[in-house]
C-alpha cells in the first residue's frame, strides 16, 4: 500500500503515513480486550511495526511504523485474530465510544451492543456516537457527534454535540432515534460541515432535540484503584509493546479497557509498578504532545522531551505541538507551544491555530520562560 494524503482517522483497511511509517487503527468493541488478544496485538506490533501503540481519544488502539511490505500481512493477521471485521464498511461503521468503567448487563453494555447492530449509512470520516450512560457523566470532553447520556435523574436522553440540552428516549427505542437524528443531520446538509458541532453552528437543531439537560460532569479518575479494578497512566499516550506485555504479564490482568484519556484500566490486577505507566497522579499526564519530529513529517519540533521538561510548570494545562495542526489535544489549552520552522510559537488560553503572543522562540528560550 502506499503512502496517502493526510486527513482523516486512519483505520485497519485506511492507514495513514505518517513520519515513522503507516498509522493502522485497531478500533475496540467496547474498549475491551483479553489479555490475549492484548499479547497478540503487542506481537503483531513488533512484528509488523517499530513496536509502539498509541492510545486515540477515542480508546482505541494504533500500531505504529508498519511499512507498504509489511502492511498486507498485518492486515491478515487482525482479521484472523478477530481484532479487525474483514469488510471494511462494517469495520469503518465502528464508531462507538463508551464509558471504559461498565459493567456486564448494565446500561452502557446493553446500548454499545444494540448500536453494534446498527447498519449506519454514510457519515463523515471523523464523526462518532458517545455512551456515557454510567454512574457519572466523564466523557463530555471525549470527541462526538450523536451523545447517549442521562440526565440528573438518571433518565436516558440522546443529544447532539454542540447543543446544551438532549432528547428523552427509552432504552429500546435508541437505535431509531439514533437513525432519527443522523438522518436530520444528513438531510439538512450536514455532511458538508463534517461534524455536528460545526453543523450546529449554521442550522438550528429542531428543539424537540433540546428539551432535557445531561446530569453534571464529574471528574475524571487519577490513575491507582478505580472501579474495583486499577488506572494506569500512558505517558503522552503511547507505549512499546514489550512494556504493555509486562504490564499485562506483572499485574496478572485477566481484561485490559482502553480509556479515551491516555490510561488503561486493568480488570482483575493486581497492583504493581512497570517502567513506562503512571500508577499514581502525575503532572505528565495532564500534558499534551504529538510524537512531533521525526515521528511525524508535518512536525519541525522534538515535542516530547520539552513536554516533559515543562511539565507541572506552566499556567493550566501544556500542549506541545509539532505543527499547527494540533493533533494532541482539539481543545483550548492555557499553555500551546507550536513547532514552526524548527522553533516554537507560544499561544496562550487558545489551539495552535490561534494567533500566538511570542513567535520563534528557541527551546532554551521556551525553558526560560517557565523554568
């Protein structure tokens, strides 16, 4: 396969070229794997990439740094192993991202296994749909576009991002009102703008879509016990295989879930301490950075090691951004470096396609101004 134009969320049948090779998206049912299928996909990313697995803001899993030779035989061995559907329509219609924290039988279960159902026509590449039907509300920051929640009375309501308030509807009616609102969203032209959010922005969402508040967002865990079961952080959210196997290995974990936060929840664990997770608060985690240069060709910047450099030192949270594309972190950050030419541009309260306050400064520079 060769190299593609940038652009979209690369997948298993579209993977994406980036600097240190081929980005190929595992996306999870449920955000869950065994601890086999956690073995294996650590093996095909040695064997068929440089070894390293992002974890997305949408929890799923990236093999990273596979060539055009190794590519086809990749592909083979996900679909074998079950980790990737064979037709790719069906593999792209996966787009549900659900609160990692559920349990067997309860709500958020039954409605990831009612959409997996679900014959989704045609949508813009990025666009996803949203549980966040447990216990508490922890996925408003999560990327999404058709948003299942409840409301403070724990009562289920389907809302489209970008507008405050959502429907009412019962459990079993959710697939058809689901099908309800994409065909709005498809009928009054959005596709054009590609996300809901921006859709919103130039045509009204009829207010029958706007009658019920979600409940209040609470905040999201610290890695250490969760659940009843234990967080483990991922710096910059990307690790190599061979410590993912230890973790899995050390911890005795019989299920690992892939959080859209750049940590991973371990069922039935025990605690532990591998090199390269965070089992405890760390000022690391609240930081964004792309794998900037060389990793990346659009990026002129190392990112990382002035990432980690700043980190617990700036104002708020820290985006370090290879380039102006902001691939890290879509929101609002109170700290952005941008990598410009090989030095950076800093923004504050704003993404790197803001207008920065200083330009071209130096990495010492950088390091002067917050150390």
């Amino acid at each position: 396969m060769s190299a593609q134009v940038k652009g979209w969320c690369p997948s298993a049948h579209r993977p994406m070229m980036s600097g240190d090779g081929l980005l190929v998206r595992v996306k999870l049912q449920k955000a869950r794997l065994d601890a086999d299928e956690v073995q294996t996909l650590c093996e095909l990313a040695e064997t068929f990439g440089n070894g390293m697995i992002d974890i997305t803001s949408r929890a799923n899993l990236q093999i990273r740094g596979v060539s055009d030779g190794t590519y086809p035989n990749l592909l083979d061995r996900l679909i074998a192993k079950g980790l990737v559907d064979a037709d790719p329509e069906k593999e792209a219609g996966r787009r549900v991202t659900v609160q990692p924290f559920w349990r067997a039988g309860d709500l958020t279960d039954r409605l990831a296994t009612a959409l997996e159902h679900m014959v989704l026509p045609d949508l813009p590449d990025k666009m996803g749909i949203v549980i966040d039907t447990g216990p508490e509300r922890l996925l408003s920051t999560v990327s999404g576009d058709f948003r299942l929640e409840t409301d403070a009375a724990g009562n289920l309501i389907l809302r489209a991002a970008g507008a405050l308030a959502g429907r009412p509807i019962s459990e079993n009616d959710a697939p058809e009102a689901l099908a309800d609102l994409i065909a709005w969203f498809l009928a009054t032209s959005g596709a054009h703008a590609g996300r809901m959010v921006r859709h919103l922005r130039q045509t009204a969402l009829p207010p029958e879509w706007q009658t019920r508040l979600p409940r209040h967002e609470a905040d999201r865990p610290d890695p250490g016990p969760a659940y009843g079961a234990h967080l483990y952080g991922v710096p910059f959210g990307q690790t190599d295989a061979a410590a993912l196997r230890a973790l899995m290995t050390t911890s005795k974990a019989s299920h690992l879930r892939v959080t859209p936060w750049r940590m991973l929840f371990l069922e039935d664990a025990r605690l532990v301490d591998v090199p390269g997770f965070f089992s405890t608060p760390n000022p690391l985690l609240g930081v964004a950075a792309c794998p900037g240069a060389p990793a990346c060709a659009q990026a002129t910047v190392d990112t990382r090691d002035l990432a980690r450099s700043l980190a617990g030192r700036t104002r708020g949270r820290l985006h370090v951004s290879g380039c102006d594309k902001g691939c890290a972190l879509r929101t609002p950050a109170a700290t952005t470096l941008v990598g410009r030419d090989g030095r950076f541009d800093l923004v504050q309260d704003g993404t790197p396609a803001d207008t920065p306050t200083k330009r071209g400064l130096t990495q010492a520079e950088v390091l002067e101004l917050f150390c």
